[in-house]
C-alpha cells in the first residue's frame, strides 16, 4: 500500500526525511530494512516503497569488482527508471553513483522482476527537464541539494 505523501502520515515523513538527524541514522537502517523486507516479499516490494517507488540497484563496486546492492529511490517513466544520488543530503556521493559511472551495465529489482538496465548520467539539460519529476515524487531532493552542496548526480536505468 503506498501512503500518499499529500496525507498527514506522508508530509509527516517527508519532513523527517528532510531532517539532518535522518542523514545520520538512515544510511545505516533504510537500506538493512528494505533489503530485508525485499527478500522476504520475494522481491515484490520494499519498506519505502510505501512513500516512493523503490528499486533494488546491483552494481559493480568500482573497485572491488563485487556485486553491490542498494535500495533506491526512483521515479518509473515508461521503461526507465531515474535515481537520484542523493545520499540522504550528504556531502558525499553515495558509491553505487560512482559504481555506475565505471560500469554503467547493472542490475534493477523492482516489483518482482529483475532485468538488466544500462545507466546513462543525465547530462545538466537532461537533469534540467527532469528534476521537477523527481523533485514531485520525492520533495526531500531539494533538501538534500541544499544541505550536501552537491550537484546531485541523476541516472536513468534503461532495460538492455
């Protein structure tokens, strides 16, 4: 069931998102939790899928060369999925953005099926047209803008 980010419960946890005491605990439970609720759901569905589309991304860790898997916020249009990395508002960007940008080819998970995808960075025009999308599917991104300093690196996943 998604909670609809209009309602008391959703604004509610927008906010909370937005919140620098969230970038400091949720790295390290968000991902554990939606990792745990996908295996048991068969994949079919995530914890925060209940706020936002979430996709299970696996990369190649870029220096590693290991299978790195990482729930996701995204935002489906047709095909594609576009990610945002975001890393919670923090002043670093997150690994599997910098995973993809050395191998671009990885695997999405997302609900129930699991195909692979090509990741293309979206280049600053391409991020111009689609950030308002992103920003209506997950208002904490301008927060998270704002608070790292960063200009947030956006993926889409294409189905190969």
């Amino acid at each position: 069931m998604k909670v609809s980010q209009d309602g008391v419960v959703g604004r509610t946890v927008v906010k909370m998102a937005q919140s620098p005491a969230f970038a400091k605990v949720a790295p390290a439970i968000v991902p554990r939790l939606d990792r745990f609720v996908h295996k048991v759901t068969g994949g079919r569905t995530t914890m925060s899928a209940g706020m936002v589309p979430t996709v299970l991304l696996t990369t190649t860790g870029s220096v590693s060369g290991r299978p790195r898997t990482v729930p996701l916020a995204c935002v489906p249009e047709g095909d594609d999925l576009y990610v945002v990395g975001s890393n919670y508002g923090r002043e670093r960007h997150p690994a599997w953005s910098t995973n993809l940008i050395a191998t671009p080819r990885a695997r999405a998970s997302i609900d129930g099926r699991d195909y692979p995808v090509d990741a293309h960075l979206l280049t600053a025009a391409e991020k111009h047209e689609t950030w308002p999308r992103l920003v209506h599917a997950w208002p904490a991104y301008d927060t998270y803008v704002e608070r790292s300093g960063r200009d947030l690196r956006v993926f889409r996943l294409s189905p190969v």
